[in-house]
C-alpha cells in the first residue's frame, strides 16, 4: 500500500440484510464510528472501494452481493462433531451448547475456526463453521466522519488506533 494513498477513515452505517428493506443485521452509531486503515485488508475488499473516494462528511449507500461479500453457504462447512469433544475436565459443556452460540474451535492442525451451534442432537453437535453472513447480499448505508493521513505506527501496525485519537496526523 503506497503511502500516498493509506488513510484513517472513520464512519457510521446501518448494515441490512438484502436490501434497504431488510432486517438490520448490524448498526454502527456516531459515538462509536469504526475506524479503519484504507487498504490494510481488515474490512472486505467491496466495501473498502465503496467508500474509498468519499471525503469527510459524504453519505453513502450500496449494495454488496453475496459472492463478493462471504460468498455462498458452504454445506460442506456444516458438521456433526460428536459431543465428547465438547468435554471439559471429565463434563459436558453444556452451557457452550446452546443453539445459536458461537464457538472457537480448532481444527487437528491448530487451525483456529468459529462455528455456531445449530442442533444438539444425543451423540452429536450440529456446527456451521460458515461466515455468520454468508449466502448474504449486504446493504450499507452511512456516513464518512472523518478521513485522515495515519502515523507512521498505524502504517506499520495496518490498523488505527481504537480510540480514533491521532493529533499527529494532519
């Protein structure tokens, strides 16, 4: 990433599942903008170009189709595990076995995975190890709050600071 072209971008958005009709799936408030380093890869790339020529204080509305957001549902990413690996000193962890709870797992590499519980079953746990919004068209509707050049260790880190305080930068 040049230089020349990173920035700090701090904004607000209402994320709708489908369309701007649809349920709210996320809401970013103005006393809390997410703030991220243009280009670093921490959002997903769609979004990043929507928003990449906006100045300070621009709205914005768009569309990012499933295939270009999390992709299609895998059912291949949807698996029974057995229950006992869901033991923990000699006890089932019954109150990790919740449907609709998130899990971190690890795969037998030590690959980290999120799954969410789908079903509790007597022998076996039914597991979606997909993105939560997979097999979603995305609506984003916002605002720019601020742009800004980032710090030298916010370009070597990849990120802004969490707390959106930057008086270095001009």
């Amino acid at each position: 990433m040049a230089q020349t072209e990173a920035k700090v971008i701090a904004l607000t958005y209402e994320l709708r599942e489908g369309g701007p009709e649809g349920k709210v799936l996320e809401a970013v408030q103005p006393d809390k903008p997410i703030e991220f380093l243009f280009g670093a890869g921490t959002l997903n790339q769609s979004f990043e170009s929507n928003v990449r020529d906006l100045g300070e204080g621009a709205d914005f509305e768009f569309l990012i189709e499933s295939e270009k957001a999390y992709g299609p549902v895998n059912e291949k990413a949807i698996v029974d595990l057995p229950k006992s690996i869901f033991m923990i000193e000699g006890k089932l962890a019954e109150d990790l076995l919740v449907e609709g709870n998130i899990i971190n797992m690890e795969d037998k590499e030590g690959n980290p995975h999120r799954g969410m519980v789908v079903e509790i079953g007597d022998e076996n746990v039914k597991m979606d190890f997909n993105h939560p919004l997979a097999g979603m068209d995305l609506h984003f509707q916002g605002k720019v709050i601020a742009k800004r050049n980032p710090t030298e260790e916010e370009l070597k880190q990849g990120f802004a600071k969490p707390d959106g305080q930057n008086p270095e930068a001009k």
